[in-house]
C-alpha cells in the first residue's frame, strides 16, 4: 500500500513537499516515482528514484525545482518542490516499481516514461499553485 501526504495550496514561487509511505511488499522496491496528472492531461512521470544505489529521474520540466529523496528508516520517499508555478498544479500519485529486471538507472528511466505498467498506485493528493 501507498500512501501520499503533503499537499496543499501554496503561492506561485512557494515550496512544499510531498510524502510517500510504503509498506509491506514495497520494502524491496526496484523504483519508486512521483506522477503527476490534471484534469484533461496525460499522466506525467516527475520524478522517480531506485532504492539499490539512489538512481534519479526527473522530468525536464522539474530539473532544478524538484528533489527526491529516500528515508529508509520511515519507509518514506518524499518530494520537495520548489519555485511553484500555477502550471504545477496537479493531482500528484507515487507508484511503485517492484519488477527487479533492470539496472537501477535504467529502472527509473523506464518508470518515469510510463514504458511499463507499475505495480501499485497511491491514492493522489492536490496540489494547488494560486496566489
């Protein structure tokens, strides 16, 4: 199970981040991704991550504004945003890659694209970029 926390409405310019509880099977991910996705738009990969050695991904329209991050200890990926803007407004889900058939820098490429179906989906939380 997935579990996303963190959003909300913040000023254009703003920062907030995102968190994403896994748990159970998830433990040995192979990659775990945030997504994003408005109304009347296709799915987005942002950002995805590999546990094995921290592998990253980002869209090029996050590069320098976004981070993700791992916290073993808490069974938590998290994605902090930065520099806001209203066309970051979006419903933003993590989802999990459990597939452990590619490397890891691979892995989070092809998770990020959407070039294979991910194993599970949290339930999306808002996110809304308003002054």
């Amino acid at each position: 199970q997935l579990v996303e926390s963190g959003g909300g409405v913040v000023q254009p310019g703003g920062s907030l981040s995102l968190g994403c509880r896994y748990s159970g099977s998830h433990l040995d991910y192979t990659a775990i991704g945030w997504f994003r996705q408005a109304p009347g738009k296709d799915r987005e990969g942002i950002s995805c991550i590999s546990r094995s050695d921290g592998s990253t991904y980002y869209a090029d329209s996050v590069k320098g504004r976004f981070t993700i991050d791992r916290d073993f200890a808490n069974s938590m990926v998290y994605l902090h945003m930065k520099n806001l803007q209203p066309e970051d407004s979006s419903t933003y889900s993590c989802a999990v890659d459990v597939s452990h058939d590619m490397v890891p820098f691979l892995a989070v490429g092809r998770m990020c694209r959407l070039e294979r179906p991910l194993d599970s989906w949290g339930q999306g939380t808002q996110v809304t970029v308003s002054s």
